[in-house]
C-alpha cells in the first residue's frame, strides 16, 4: 500500500502538465475560462489576438516600471536632500557648541 502510494503522486503529476499544453491562442482559454470568441475559435485570428494581449501587457508592465523608476528616483532626491539639511544644522549645532565657553 505505502509503494503505491509514493507512485501514484508522480504519475498524477505528469498527467495534469500534459492537459495543459498547446499555443496561446490556439482554442479555448486555459484554466477554465474561455477567452473569448475570436481565441476560442483559434487559427490564426486567436493567435493574433494572443500576440496582442501580451503586447498589451508588456507595455503596461514597462510603463509601470518607468513610473516606479521616476517615483524612486524622486524619493531619492527628496531623501538626499533631507540628508544634506541634516548635515547642515549639524555642522550649526557643533559651531554653536564650540563657540561655548565652559568656564562660565
């Protein structure tokens, strides 16, 4: 019984990977929905239509990141910035000290 039960999981396994083959594009949506009409009927318009999707996709992930690199690129500066009024009133502080004297 504990053989068959270490071999049924690998079996399984290659299995549910051979279902979900094939090309975007080429028939009905994976993963239970169906795509729409022109990705359901497949051929070549379905193909197309997947090819566009992802260029969709690709170019909305790229003008994500631009607009992460802008906006940490700004919180960069702001924080530099933040850096250099630290320094700033430091070097006051320590001037001030300084010019204390302890005798009196």
């Amino acid at each position: 019984m504990n053989f068959l039960a270490r071999t049924r999981t690998p079996v399984l396994r290659a299995i549910s990977v051979r279902m979900y083959g094939g090309e975007p594009g080429s028939g009905a949506g994976k993963g239970g929905g169906g795509g729409g009409a022109i990705r359901e009927a497949g051929g070549s318009f379905g193909k197309m239509e997947a090819a566009r999707e992802d260029e969709y996709f690709y170019k909305k992930q790229k003008e994500q990141l631009a607009n992460l690199k802008g906006h940490l690129d700004k919180e960069i500066a702001f924080h530099q910035e933040q850096i250099k009024r630290h320094e700033d009133a430091i070097r006051r502080h320590k001037e001030q000290m300084s010019g204390m004297n302890p005798d009196k």
